[in-house]
C-alpha cells in the first residue's frame, strides 16, 4: 500500500502542478484580450492614465461614438465580402477536394503543389497588376473584387483540409451508395458531406477568419464604398496619437464576430481539426 501511495502521489502533484501551469499560461495569453474589453468601457482621460486604472466607472461612450463615426459600412462590407467568398470557396473547394481524394489520377500530386504554391507568392508582388487590373476595368473600391480576391487567396487552404478530410471516409460508405443507386451528386450531397461536416465548419472558420482580418488587398483597393473593418480601425491612427478606449471598442467590436462563429461551431470545429490528422 505504501508503494503504491509513493507512485501515486508524485503522479498527482505533477498533474497537479501541470494544471496550474497550463491557466498561467493560458492567462497570460488571454490577458491583452481581457484588458482590450475593459479599456473598451473606459473614457480616454481613464485610458491615458499611468499607472493604469483597475478602478473606474463603465461607459459605453466609446461604442456609441464609434456608431456616430459610421462604423456600419465598415462592418456590412467586411460581413457581406466575408460571407459571399466563403460561401463561394466552399463551393469550389468541396468538388475540387472529391476528386483529388475520391477519383485521384496520374497527376494528383502536382495539382495539388500548384494549388499550395500560389500561397507562396507574396501578395506584395502581384498588388500591381491587380491594382492596374481592377482599374481598367472600373472595379476600384468595389466589394465585389474584395470578394474574388479572397476567394482566391483562401480556395487552395481550403481544398488541402478538404481533401484530408474526405480521404477520412471509408470506401464501403462509397460502395454502398454506389449499390443503391445514388448518383455522384446524391452520393456527393446526402452521404459525404453529412459525414464531413466538422471538416465543412472547420474549413468555413479558418476561411472567415482570414478573409474577415484581411488588411493589405482593402487598403490598396478600396477607398470609401468598399473599405472594410480592418481599414476601420486604421483611423484611429492619428498624427495626435492613439485613441486607446476608442480604438479597444472598435477592436472589440471587430473580434465579436468571429468569436460567435468560433462559440456556434465549437462542438464542429474541434471534432473537425481532429479528423485530418492522421491525413
């Protein structure tokens, strides 16, 4: 019994510890979210003050401020352009990733090496001819040309997770399907994508995310009509200085809608992210 009581205790107390380890850590790298919402509910005079306040009265100045300021275009553009490229790249991606893992060919591996290594270009290099482009054609500070460009930049991520989540699927499912009668787009609708829709969620979050914190192509592209929310918060970068409680409400108010995506799909995403990783 005593043997056992020796083994057991250091095993507990390691745990233990490793727990208390694993919140410090966790803390610390929450902490700049926590103190960004709570510089959010303080006047600027609270925000300026050194060493910071913990002790203060709670406004929603900053927030309606920010509404005065007509942060609603920012928003619909960035929801609207969000929204519409990834609905499109899941469209693109799902029968792009089936026959690159149902029906692969000869020349499987190259295609997908074209599709990862156009993520390897940096988006400085081709901001010209994209800009000379657009302008010809009269789709400068357009959403619609946001829309495509995010498109494109997340489609090739999109049908690598795809893909490794299809690879996932037993080949009897296929051949039972196949036996009942179902065509390809029965089989594609009613039987792999139920089976793969943690992978759908988790692919349409990564795809949200990248497009919905997209800075570079809407300040190099947009101007007043189609500026989205990153360029938002740029205005709060004045040659006066920073306008800390203004610019923590406006970035709280930009994390919000990702973080509710995250909260609903929670259960999805996590059981997603695991079912590539033998892949």
């Amino acid at each position: 019994m005593a043997t056992v009581d020796a083994v057991v205790g250091p095993r507990r107390r390691s745990a233990g510890l490793l727990t208390v380890l694993t919140w410090i850590i966790g803390i610390v790298f929450f902490f700049p979210v926590l103190w960004m919402v709570i510089t959010a509910f303080k006047r600027e005079a609270d925000a300026y003050t050194d060493p910071p306040s913990l002790i203060f009265t709670p406004t929603l100045e900053q927030f309606r401020a920010l509404f005065d300021a007509g942060a609603w275009p920012y928003f619909l553009n960035s929801l609207f352009a969000t929204t519409v490229s990834t609905l499109l790249v899941l469209a693109l991606a799902v029968p792009a990733a089936y026959a690159l893992a149902i029906r692969p060919v000869k020349k499987t591996q190259d295609v997908l090496f074209f599709f990862i290594s156009t993520k390897m270009l940096p988006v400085v290099a081709v901001i010209v001819p994209i800009y000379v482009i657009a302008g010809r054609i009269g789709a400068l500070d357009n959403v619609w040309t946001l829309i495509v460009l995010y498109t494109a930049m997340n489609l090739p991520i999109a049908v690598w997770m795809m893909r490794s989540f299809l690879q996932e699927i037993p080949a009897e499912v296929l051949e039972a399907a196949a036996m009942d009668g179902a065509t390809l787009r029965q089989t594609l609708v009613r039987v792999l994508l139920p089976m793969v829709a943690p992978g759908l969620a988790a692919t349409a979050l990564i795809c949200v995310i990248f497009s919905w914190n997209e800075f570079f192509f809407s300040v190099n592209l947009t101007a007043s009509q189609a500026a989205t929310v990153p360029l938002f918060l740029v205005g709060f970068m004045t040659s006066e200085g920073l306008y800390w409680a203004q610019l923590s409400a406006a970035a709280t108010l930009a994390s919000l809608p990702v973080v509710i995506a995250g909260w609903v799909a929670q259960k999805q995403l996590v059981r997603g992210l695991s079912m590539g990783a033998i892949k």
